[in-house]
C-alpha cells in the first residue's frame, strides 16, 4: 500500500493547480481501477483542515463535507475510519478545530481516558478535560 501525503489530497479535492491536481486525480483514478487504495493517516487530516480553513479560507462545512468525502472514499484507506468519524462529529457540533477533534478520540482509542488541556474551547467535548 503506498501513503499520499497532505499536498496531494489537497490539490486533488481543491483542483486548484493545473498540473498538480492534475497528476493527483490521476493517481487517484489509478487507486480505483487497480483496486489498490491510498492510505491517509491522522497527521494529513490534521494538516488537511488546518490548510483548508486558513489557506483556503474554507467555512467550517465545507470542511466537513471535504474530510467525509474522504471517509466514503473506498480508494483511500484512513488509518482509524472510526475514530475520525467520531472526531467528525465531534467537529460538527463544537466550536473546537478538527485536529483537537481528532486528538481528543485518537487518545481515547488508544486507551486513555481523558485529554487534559489549557483550552477552554474543548470544554464540553467528552474527550476532554480543561486542566
């Protein structure tokens, strides 16, 4: 299995470099007809929604639909489809980024049983408790 990495999960879902985006759809394409999928692991997500909101300026739900897209996307293997759902809807109905989404149920699927942190915005998501 070959892993992609943030650049090119992110030309291929903004199509905003002609030769890039290019190239990315197609090895995309190539996933799908060799049955061979790509995989994404938590640090490109991270990286992703943090490029999509800042760079690209991207509202919150367009995030949202981007990274599901992405988990019903049978020619990408996400390292913890279950966990990042979790994280995703989390992301949904808080104010918090998706990467303190993501860390918060990453460190739960791991066995922990809290996140301790200094941010008052995580306030309220299950996986976290303000230190």
């Amino acid at each position: 299995m070959k892993a992609i990495d943030t650049n090119i999960l992110a030309r291929y879902l903004r199509d905003d470099d002609v030769l890039q985006s290019a190239r990315a759809a197609r090895l995309m394409q190539r996933a799908v007809n060799e049955r061979q999928p790509l995989f994404v692991n938590d640090a490109v997500l991270c990286e992703l929604s943090w490029i999509l909101a800042s760079v690209y300026d991207h509202e919150k739900d367009e995030i949202i639909k981007m990274v599901d897209s992405i988990l019903v996307a049978d020619y990408l293997e996400v390292e913890d489809r279950d966990t990042v759902q979790t994280a995703l809807e989390d992301y949904k109905h808080s104010k918090a980024d998706f990467a303190d989404c993501l860390i918060g149920r990453r460190n739960r699927a791991l066995g922990c049983e809290t996140t301790l942190t200094f941010d008052r915005g995580l306030r309220g998501l299950e996986a976290f408790k303000v230190f």
